[in-house]
C-alpha cells in the first residue's frame, strides 16, 4: 500500500519523478511489462498482512520476489512463505546490510 516518494528516486531504479505519489506496486508492474510485455503480473495496492493475503494465497506461486522495506511484513512474508511451502526471493535491505 506503498506510494512512491522522492526519496526513493536516488535508490529505486524503476521509479521517476512523474511517479511520485503513485503506488510503488502499479509503477513496478508498469515498468516491468516494458520490459517483458508477454508476462502476468497482478498489483496488489494493499497491506501485505491484511487476512487476504494468507497462506492459501501465497500456495498459487512457483515463487515469490519480495522488495518490501518494511521488515515486519518481510518477516510475515517469510513466514507466509514457509507455511505455503513456497520459495522467497528477499531482496530487503536493513541499513548497510543486504539479504
């Protein structure tokens, strides 16, 4: 349910100035599909740890990427993950220290 503001500019590739106040995640799809135009992606403008997004949610994926910077909902997608027996890619960052 994050939106994007101008200091995500100087550390987030996909996003521009036009895209301030957007939603980091319809702004991510967007740029993505420029790329690969062919693939499915689905944006979800939401909280991570609303009850919508629960282990049967997270059961349809062969894999999930996760880029939250948030480090409670990485912890919750990790644990969602490991119920649904799904692989996570992290890509969360704490500080200086990379995962």
């Amino acid at each position: 349910m994050d939106t994007i503001e101008v200091s995500n500019l100087n550390r987030q590739f996909l996003f521009r100035q036009s895209h301030v106040g957007q939603s980091k995640a319809k702004v991510a799809r967007d740029a993505v599909l420029k790329f690969r135009p062919k693939i499915n992606i689905t944006s979800y403008h939401a909280n991570v740890k609303d009850p919508d997004f629960n282990v049967d949610f997270f059961k349809q994926f062969n894999v999930v990427l996760n880029g939250l910077d948030n480090l409670d909902a990485r912890r919750h997608v990790n644990r969602l993950c490991l119920a649904a027996d799904v692989p996570l890619v992290e890509s969360g960052t704490t500080g200086f220290l990379g995962q």
